[in-house]
C-alpha cells in the first residue's frame, strides 16, 4: 500500500458538487491498494501513520502525532498511486489491485484507523474533488513495503 500522507488544517472532498467528507486540523491520506497488498500492509500503516510526530508542540518542533493533537484523518481513496511511468508517456495501472480488492482492502484501512481518530472518506472509484489546505507543507509517502 502506498500512503501519501499530509498535515492539513482543513480538507475535504466533494463528488458531483457535494462535500462527503471533511475534516478540520489533522492529516489528508491519498490511499493506493497495489496487487499483492494483504491486511499485514494495513497493519504496518496503522503502526506508523497516527503515531507519525509530525504536528508542531508550544516550541514549534514536530513532536506531536495525530493522537496527541485530538486530530481527524480524510482517506481518499487513489488508485493512480500504483501508476508505473517507465515506459512511454501513458502510465500503467497493471500495479494497481483489482477493484474489488482495493475496495476491501481501503475499507478495512479506515476502518482500523477509526479506532485511533475521527475519520472521513470520499467515495470510492468515484470521480472526486480533493481540497487540501496543506500546513507547511508537510507531506509524507510511505509504502508498506518499506517498513
């Protein structure tokens, strides 16, 4: 799984002109199920991303996870992550896991991470509209694979 993880203020994501998920201050996660993913990819994520010190304490230094600042997490849903852009100038989804696994896969995620914050998703497989006010920025890519 690759997990595109940024600190916001505030965000939200509308489909067909209606927000269906927002957030005020915590962390926009862009979700990308990959072929082979399992549940054992969702637990190393849920064992780095809300405990992630990547909020700012009193002395403006990144000590402070998502738990700690009572924040709320936005998981949208983002199968363009799997994309392979080697070759030519089309990307490849053949990375990306079929839909009905990702599906799965992304509803257990947020499921998961519901028991450690408020969460809200977009809708997915929808076309949707991402509003990020992005604080910092700070931004993180973390893949599964790699921890």
């Amino acid at each position: 799984m690759i997990a595109v993880v940024q600190r916001v203020n505030s965000s939200w994501v509308e489909v067909d002109g209606k927000i269906v998920g927002k957030i005020g201050k915590g962390i926009n996660i862009l979700l990308g199920v990959v072929k082979g993913d399992t549940e054992e990819d969702i637990e190393k994520l849920l064992k780095k991303v809300p405990f992630l010190r990547i909020f700012e304490d009193d002395k403006g230094k990144m000590n402070l996870s998502l738990i700690d600042i009572k924040g709320e997490a936005l998981v949208i849903s983002q199968f363009t992550l799997a994309g392979n852009v080697k070759k030519g100038r089309r990307p490849s989804f053949d990375d990306a896991e079929e839909p009905e696994r990702a599906r799965e896969l992304y509803e257990k995620f947020v499921k998961k991470l519901s028991e450690y914050v408020p969460v809200q998703t977009g809708i997915f497989a929808a076309h949707m509209k991402v509003f990020i006010e992005n604080d910092g920025p700070v931004t993180f890519i973390i893949n599964s694979k790699e921890l």
